[in-house]
C-alpha cells in the first residue's frame, strides 16, 4: 500500500536560507515559486519569517557582525530623508516611507 504522504525533506538552515533569496530575486509570488520548486508554500512562508527575523537583527551567521560610520547631517526641507553610504563611497538616499526589505536587498547586492 502506498501511503499519499510525501517524504519530507530536511534542509539545513543555509540551504532554507538561500532558498529564500533565491525567491526574493525571483520576483514570483511565494505561491509561484513554490510551483516552481516543488516546495510546500507554508514551508516557504515558514523559511522567509526566520530570515528576515534573522536579518533585521543582524544575526545572519553567514556574515560577521560590523559597526557602520552613521554622518548626521544638517536637516533640509527637501531631498532624500536617509543617505547610506557604503564602502567605495557608493551613496543611497531614500525618503520616507522606504521598503526597508528592499534597501536590506539593494545592499546586499551592491556590496557582494
């Protein structure tokens, strides 16, 4: 007899990880990605909490902990409301209301 229920597969937190910013740079729904992987949507939406928990904290254990140079500058009527700089002096200003989900991303990928 064969039971209807699958073998489940165990990941490793690095692997659940990526799966997440593989959905992330997808642009697919989470529902759609799922598709996509085979992958059992609540397992996904279960993955994507604990990394962006993780990562809001700064306890990615894949990336060791550093302090960034904050400048406060002057306040302006107009303009950007927030300037993260990086390193190599690249500059990133935004106003309010930001996705801060998407600046984290934006980030990430400019300093790889």
């Amino acid at each position: 007899m064969v039971s209807g229920r699958q073998h489940r597969r165990h990941r490793s937190r690095a692997e659940a990880d990526q799966l997440v910013i593989e959905y992330e740079a997808s642009g697919v729904t989470q529902a759609e990605f799922c598709r996509q992987q085979d992958l059992p949507l609540k397992t996904l939406a279960r993955y994507v909490t604990r990394y962006r928990k993780q990562t809001v904290r700064g306890n990615d254990p894949n990336q060791p902990q550093r302090f960034v140079a904050v400048e406060v500058a002057a306040s302006r009527t107009a303009g950007s409301e927030l300037t993260v700089v990086l390193r190599g002096g690249l500059r990133i200003e935004v106003k309010s209301g930001f996705d801060a989900g998407t600046l984290r991303q934006l980030v990430t990928v400019l300093e790889a």
